[in-house]
C-alpha cells in the first residue's frame, strides 16, 4: 500500500510540474500615435517613461491616417493602421484614435492620461515570459510551455529605441519630438499552440534602424497576450 502511494504521490508531483507556470514576463503596452497630432506628445513622453522599467515591453506604433492633415509622420505604416482596427473589433470599441494605448492587447486608455494607465497596468496581469537572444545574425526566441495551449498568433516587432524628429508643418510644426520605442517593423511569425519551442529569425529579416525586439503570443480570437518578452 505504500509503495502505491508513493506512486501516485510521484504522478501527481510529475503532473503538477507539467501544469506549472512559467515564469512572468513584461507587461505590454503598444501606443497608437502620429507625428501630426498634437495631443500625441505627451504620450510618447510617457511610453519612454514606462519604456525604462523591466515589468513593462513598450511599442510606439505609428499610424498613417494624420499624414494628410500637414505633416507626413516617416515612421507611419498602414500595417499599424490595420492592427488598431484590428484591436477597434476586438475590444468592441467605436472607433481609432491618437493617442491610444491598448494593454496586454485586453484594455485601452487614452495615452496621456497617466492615472489612467497607471490603474490600467495595475490591474494588468503578467504574461508568460519570451526570452529573446541576439545572437551573430539571428535572434533566437525561446518560448515556453504554457499551462494550457492557447490559439495564438507569434507577431515580431523590430523596434527602435529612440528617435529625434524636427516637425516642419501641421499641428506640430516647429517643434522637435522625442520618440521611444518606435516600431519599424511587425512581423507575423506563425501559430503557436502554447508548446515548449525554439526559433530564429535571421537580422536580414529587420531595418537596419532596429536595434532591439519583442515578440508577443495572442490569443488569436480575443487579442489578448498571453507571453511576451523582449
């Protein structure tokens, strides 16, 4: 009788261990903004401010729909356009604007309102951690066993860190704005089901502009992130 004991206490220490959590990784914050909108500053200001603490993966994507109001943002992509539309359905909300920021791909606030995102990222959960490497000429991503499989989605951000960009025209005009986190390129990486796995990602593949890089596994049907790293 013991030693069947000690059996099933083995199996269940062994199952246990099989559904245990991996370890917590950052928290995501993407901001949605536009060289062209003056309210859009103040929020950059602040991603670079969240930017610097290592419980948060913060991305500055810039949209393109401000480009023909005086004042052509060159860090604008319409893919980033598509995203927010695409986080516009899956939140149920009524329409895009600047400047926006989603949190772990599950909650949005308006992204000059400090309290607002703060209480945001306070209630935020962690997601499970991605650890990225940057190797010769790849990255290699190492991404872990999750406790349930999950459908999701891997996406590739190359981003840059900082930028410095003189404005000439629009609502801007004249001033010089402060950019974090720029991302100068999304990439779609494939499905994941929530399985222990390792990949690369040759640098041929990103801007010569990105120096650093995050990837984030979403559900594919919510949005929501559930692991990320950077």
């Amino acid at each position: 009788m013991n030693r069947i004991c000690t059996m099933i206490a083995a199996a269940l220490l062994i199952a246990g261990a099989a559904r245990a959590a991996p370890p917590a990784g950052p928290v995501v914050v993407e901001l949605f903004t536009s060289q062209g909108c003056n309210s859009c500053p103040p929020a950059d200001a602040l991603l670079g401010e969240l930017a610097s603490r290592p419980d948060v993966l913060a991305l500055a994507l810039h949209i393109t729909y401000w480009n023909d109001l005086g004042w052509r943002d060159a860090f604008s992509q319409r893919a980033f356009d598509e995203r927010q539309r695409w986080y516009v359905d899956k939140l149920n909300l009524r329409s895009a604007y600047t400047p926006q920021m989603v949190v772990n791909g599950a909650q949005d606030v308006v992204g000059s309102q400090r309290a607002a995102v703060n209480r945001a990222l306070d209630k935020a959960a962690r997601p499970a951690a991605i650890t990225l490497h940057n190797m010769n000429d790849v990255i290699e991503i190492t991404l872990p066993a999750l406790a349930s499989a999950c459908d999701c989605e891997l996406m590739l951000f190359g981003i840059r860190p900082s930028a410095s960009t003189p404005v000439r025209s629009g609502e801007n005009g004249g001033r010089t704005l402060k950019e974090f986190q720029v991302v100068r390129v999304m990439q779609l990486l494939g499905k994941w089901q929530g399985d222990a796995r390792v990949l690369q990602v040759a640098h041929a593949r990103m801007p010569a502009d990105a120096s650093g890089f995050a990837v984030l596994a979403q559900q594919r049907w919510t949005g929501k992130v559930v692991a990320a790293g950077q």
